[in-house]
C-alpha cells in the first residue's frame, strides 16, 4: 500500500513509509531474490529516517543497507508474484522520481557551488590537466611544443591518452612520480577537483565523459582524421586510470564510453584500478569516516579526529619513511626515477607539496562520503547484480528500454574484453584492497590482471616501490611501441633491505642531484600556454 501511494504520489513517501512497506510485504516474497541493492538502499543500518522524503537517488542508488535480508519462509509460491508487483513499483518510482529530482538537486549543487566560488570561478571546480606540462618536464613540454608548431601529425598526437582520476581527495599527487615514465607510452592526463567542490557522483561522471568526447572531436577535427580509432594509439584511443574512488569513477566512466554514441570517438582500450574504492562498505573507512563527519565538534576537535582515526588508515607500516631516509642518504631512488630530468622533477614537486596538499573541511569530507564513496558503491554494486543476472540470463523484461539494453551490453562488454589491470597496496588499511583485487578479477572483469605492491599502504601504493609503466607495457603490449627507457640503476653498496623497495641511483652517486639544478634549463621547460 505504501508503494502504492509514492507511485501515485511521488512527492509524498516518506522512509518511514518505506519501512512499512518492507513490514508488510515481508512475509510475502518468499524466498525471492527481489532483496536488490535497488530495495537495500531505501534502508541504511535501520536509521529510516535518514532522507525525507526519498528522493529517486537514494531509492535507487544511495542507501545501503547491508544486513537486511527478508524471510524465506514462505512455500505458498506468492513469493514471485509479490517480487514481480514489488519490482515494477520500485522501477516505476525511480523512472516517475528521477528526471525531476536529479534536476532540482543539480541545480540546488550548482547555486551552492557558484556562492561559495570566488569571482573568477576557478576556487571550486574540476579540471582537467597536463600534470607533466604543469611542472615543467623537459620531454612532454618540447613534444608539446613540436606538435604545435608542426602541420603534421607528431609523435605526442599519435599517443594514446591517459587520464587519471584521483581519489575522494581530488589531487593529483598520489601518483605523481609514475607520470615521467608513463609520458614516454602516453599523452598523460590527470582530474583535478578543488576542496570546496561539491559536485555529484554524476556530475563528475558527466564532466570526464563530455572532457573526452571533447579532447577526442577536437583532435579529430585538427587534424582532418577520419573518426575512427588508430591502429597504434591514435585520436581517440584512450587508457583509464583510477585511483581509490576514481576506481568507482573509472568503471562508471568505461560503461559510459562503451555505449555506440560514444565509442565512434573514443576508444578505451585498458582500464588501470588502483586500491579501487568498490570496496568502501566494507572497509575501515566505512567505519570511521561518517562518525569523523558527522560529529558535533568544534574545528579544533575535527582536525584531532583527523589525526587520530583517518590519517592513520593511509599509512604503511614505516615504508614511506624508511625509503624517505634511503634518497636523503643517496641510496636510492623511486624505482620510476631513472634519470636526472626524472630527479628535478621529483624535487620540484617535492618542494610544492605544501602548496598542494590542502585541508579537506568537514562538510567536504561528509558529502564525499555519502555523494561519491557510498553513493558510488551503490551504483556498483547495482551494476554487479545487473551483471550477474544477464550472465545467467534470467535479466528482467520489465524495463524493457533501450537504456536498460544498453546498460547490459556495456557492462557484458566491459566485463568480458576490456584488458583491466588491478594494482593494490599488501598493507591497505583503508580499504579491503587485496581482497577486493580477488572479487573483481574473479566476478566483474574477466580479463583483468592483479599486482600487489609489497610493503605499500593505500596512499603509497602509487609510490616509490611501483613501476607502472613496466606493468603496463606487459598487460597493454600495444603501447610499447616508443622505445621507452629499461628501469635499472647502477651497481650500489647498498643492500636490498637499506633500498626498501627502491633502486640502486641510475648515475652511481654518493649524493643526490643539487635542488639548485631542478630549475635549469637542462632539467626543467616552462610550458607556454596557448
């Protein structure tokens, strides 16, 4: 009855009706499988109360409950017909709420975003970038520039893009010491979005779609090329990577682009996950993030929770430190640090670090945990069952619209012969990362590879022990086409344990390169912007 009347009255359910809905309708499913995600979400740890009413994002996507599950006593074979009637309520409730609420709360998103900008509007937004033009290194810069000044097609044009989509955090500095060696297979892309940004889970899928579309149209267009992929990497071939909650993003972002309206542009011919955030309600983060969120403190008792709960979950067991002392003392280097432009490259974003690494206010850290993380497990997680069923073949006709068949074929075509290459870190302890490696090579993508970064923790999985670049040339052998540089250092005094992971330096010296060079001309290019 309560379904009913949000049907005919979408405006007015409440939770609390929700819940008598699930009361009453309980003892009639049977031992159905209709306890969906898409039911689970009306309901969050039995807090009914939570969204008044609920909006068609959080009955179809948000809320998440993980222990509910209904009674399978029933043998009176009501329990199928009760499934199919409950179902049609909930498609249809999603399709009467979603087209109007997702407009009134992107416009509620926008006005609030456009307050808290600065004039120029460049405070609170997401952007797109060329880190490896940003910080002036010497290679990508005079490719840059000899594409630009060439009529011709160079070799920058004829690379593949790759865009990185940054954790729950928005920056960009996680992986910043893989992106000089992945610019010798790649035109290396990266999102930003600022601290205050406060845009949805499908805002931010909208921007990185229309981004590449974009990029792809635009290069196409310049350079009078058919709009087709290339057979070596070319305009519109394209390597998705993401990290942590770019993971959720990335593989929101790769069913995206393999639906036909977009893959006459883009073609995406590897997925990269790093500590992919698929695993967010079952992590410790899950556990202690929203109580750090949703206190009533003062600031001074935010940042102390902060310290005390959050940071924690990010560290290794000392690795980071310990390979820290092993480049001061010239031991070693990053294991992607092969060579002097490399090593200034390294110092001057090291030296940028306070710049760059800001605070995340509580109200940030709140809406990222619900609008992106558990908003975007959700929408996981929905996919996997989808995923599930038309494996097996047992998919519902009931919606029955294009956008549901398309929804199946992408997700059959992602899952089946998208090449996906899984990096966790062995010591993860924000996230389930190792075992999370487990579930989606084994049920979600089935040509996918796994590597686990010895000794790394959630934020230095990226760091100093990984050799991306390596690995993706052994997954991707396709983009090794460029001559890339072999990794290897010099012979060293040094032991294995004193490395911790790094590599012996590549010129044998017993001290590092003088940051007074990691602004010449010899290590570093300022980009020009057009």
């Amino acid at each position: 009855l309560a379904f009913a009347v949000a049907v005919a009255n979408p405006n007015g359910i409440s939770s609390a009706a929700a819940a008598t809905a699930f009361v009453h309708l309980d003892g009639g499913l049977g031992s159905s499988q209709c306890c969906s995600s898409r039911i689970h979400q009306l309901l969050h740890n039995n807090h009914f109360d939570r969204r008044n009413p609920i909006s068609a994002r959080s009955s179809a996507t948000h809320l998440r409950i993980k222990t509910h599950h209904f009674s399978s006593s029933s043998n009176d074979g009501g329990g199928n017909a009760w499934s199919e009637v409950f179902q049609n309520a909930i498609g249809t409730l999603d399709r009467r709420l979603g087209s109007k609420d997702d407009i009134d709360q992107k416009r509620r998103r926008n006005n609030d975003a456009s307050t808290n900008n600065g004039e120029d509007g460049n405070d609170s937004h997401i952007q797109f970038v060329s880190p490896l033009l940003e910080d002036g290194y010497p290679p990508a810069v005079l490719e840059y520039e000899q594409s630009s000044s060439s009529s011709s097609s160079s070799q920058m044009r004829k690379k593949p893009m790759l865009l990185y989509l940054p954790g729950f955090d928005g920056t960009i500095i996680s992986p910043f010491l893989q992106f000089p060696s992945l610019g010798e297979e790649f035109d290396v892309r990266a999102m930003k979005v600022s601290m205050d940004d406060r845009s949805t889970f499908e805002e931010l899928k909208e921007s990185v779609v229309e981004y590449l579309l974009r990029e792809c149209r635009d290069n196409n267009d310049n350079f009078g090329q058919q709009q087709q992929p290339q057979p070596n990497g070319g305009l519109g071939a394209l390597y998705l990577m993401g990290e942590s909650f770019g993971g959720i993003l990335a593989t929101e972002v790769a069913l995206e682009l393999n639906r036909p309206a977009y893959r006459e542009y883009v073609e995406l011919r590897g997925l990269i996950l790093v500590n992919p955030a698929t695993s967010y309600l079952r992590s410790a983060l899950y556990e202690l993030g929203p109580p750090v969120a949703n206190a009533e403190s003062g600031s001074a008792q935010y940042v102390f929770s902060l310290l005390t709960q959050l940071v924690p979950l990010f560290r290794d067991e000392g690795l980071f430190i310990k390979q820290i002392m092993a480049v001061l003392s010239s031991k070693g280097l990053a294991t992607a640090v092969n060579n002097p432009q490399r090593e200034a490259y390294m110092g001057r974003v090291a030296f940028d670090l306070p710049n760059r690494l800001k605070f995340m206010p509580k109200d940030t850290l709140k809406w990222r945990l619900e609008e992106w993380l558990e908003w975007g497990n959700g929408i996981f997680e929905d996919r996997l069952e989808m995923l599930q069923s038309a494996r097996d073949s047992t998919a519902s006709d009931d919606a029955s619209s294009a956008g549901d068949a398309a929804d199946t074929y992408a997700l059959l075509k992602v899952s089946q012969e998208l090449r996906t290459m899984i990096v966790v870190g062995e010591l993860d302890f924000t996230l389930p990362s190792w075992e999370e490696a487990g579930r989606l090579s084994t049920e979600v993508f089935r040509n996918a590879r796994v590597h686990v970064v010895p000794g790394a923790g959630h934020a230095s999985t990226c760091g100093a022990s990984l050799y991306l670049i390596g690995l993706l040339r052994e997954a991707f052998p396709e983009i090794n086409v460029h001559g890339g540089n072999d990794n290897g250092g010099w012979a060293t005094n040094a032991s294995e344990e004193e490395l911790h992971g790094l590599e012996p330096r590549y010129d044998g010296a017993w001290i590092g390169l003088n940051p007074l060079l990691y602004w010449s001309k010899d290590y570093y290019r300022k980009w020009r912007r057009e």
